[in-house]
C-alpha cells in the first residue's frame, strides 16, 4: 500500500463522512444530555460507525446482491429515514427520542457518520485503490469524527443555551434536506438506468 493510494481514498471518505456537516446535528441531538450520557452516545455512534463501515467493506457487494438491493434503493432508504427524525425533531421539541439507548447507533453511527454516501464510495474506491487503503481511510475518518464530536462540549460552552437551540432547530431542517436530497438522487438514477 502507497501512501498515495491511502490519501486518495481517504479525501473522498473524508468528504462522505462530513464529520464538520454532522456536527450541528450531533450538537442537536445531544442538547441537554449530561457528559456522561454525550460521552456514551459518542461512544456508541463511533463503535456502531466502525462496525458497519468495516462489515460492509467486506461484504457490501455480496449483501447488496443476495438480497437484491441497489445502491440507489440504499439511498432512498435512508433519506426517508432521515426525514422521518427530522420531522419528528421539529414537530416534537421535547426531544422524546433523545433519551433513546439507541441514538449513538442510529441516527448518528447510522445513516450520519456512515450512511449511503460513505459505503457507496468505499465500495467504488476498493476498485480503483485497493481494499488496505479504503478501508484504513475509513477507519480513520470515523476517528476524526469522533475526535470532532467529542470537542463539541467545548463549543457548545462557547456558543451557550440560546446558540446551541437555534443549531439545534436548524440542523432538524438540514436534516430533513439531506434526507430529500437521497431520496432525490435515489430516484433519478433509478430513472436514468432505464
């Protein structure tokens, strides 16, 4: 493995993941939550994040074949789940599902940190770059996202209560744009394949 082979897998990774993009959200869904518990949700995203990114670069392609899915259904998949938090975020403020044991895995460790954009691009980098590169690029982009998130106490003291509600209320709308930007893209590639 290059070097040069390891940087130009790992850009395109970088850019997928959006460790600064998921930020706001993570501040959002983590509002009000104790240290500990943002530490642990942090934990989980990470873990969960490595985890999948990890299996599927091993086994995307047989997954995806044996069960007859398409990157694009992949897509449009999570979009809707990704619009479905996000209306659930805006139309109730309490923040019901931010108590869920379940928040580091999904949404944050899935679809956020990996979702559809980052496997789709392993898979594809895996052919042009080799599976060693693609998959250290990976890892190592689900670290800087969990080095991201973890300095997020840090601004969230900087930005206060007020900064870090309207952050909050903003990343539920670019929430569910991200989520109607898959389902988007899912649809016209599925319209352009025909």
């Amino acid at each position: 493995m290059s070097f040069h082979s390891f940087l130009l897998s790992f850009i395109p990774i970088f850019v997928a993941v959006d460790a600064f993009g998921v930020l706001p959200i993570f501040i959002s869904l983590t509002d009000g939550m104790s240290d500990r518990k943002r530490l642990k949700v942090l934990k989980d995203s990470v873990i969960t994040a490595l985890i999948i990114g990890i299996v599927f670069i091993f086994l995307g392609k047989a997954i995806f074949l044996f069960l007859s899915i398409t990157v694009n259904d992949f897509l449009i998949a999570g979009g809707i789940i990704l619009f479905i938090l996000s209306v659930v975020d805006l139309l109730f403020p309490t923040k019901q599902r931010r108590t869920s044991p379940t928040l580091g895995v999904v949404p944050l460790g899935m679809p956020l940190i990996v979702g559809p954009a980052v496997l789709t691009t392993s898979l594809i980098l895996i052919d042009s770059y080799g599976l060693i590169p693609t998959l250290l690029s990976v890892i190592v982009n689900i670290l800087i996202a969990g080095f991201v998130f973890y300095l997020s106490n840090w601004l969230i003291k900087i930005i206060g209560e007020s900064g870090s509600r309207a952050i909050s209320k903003f990343s539920s709308l670019l929430l569910g744009a991200i989520g109607i930007m898959m389902v988007r893209k899912g649809i016209i590639h599925i319209i352009h394949s025909f």
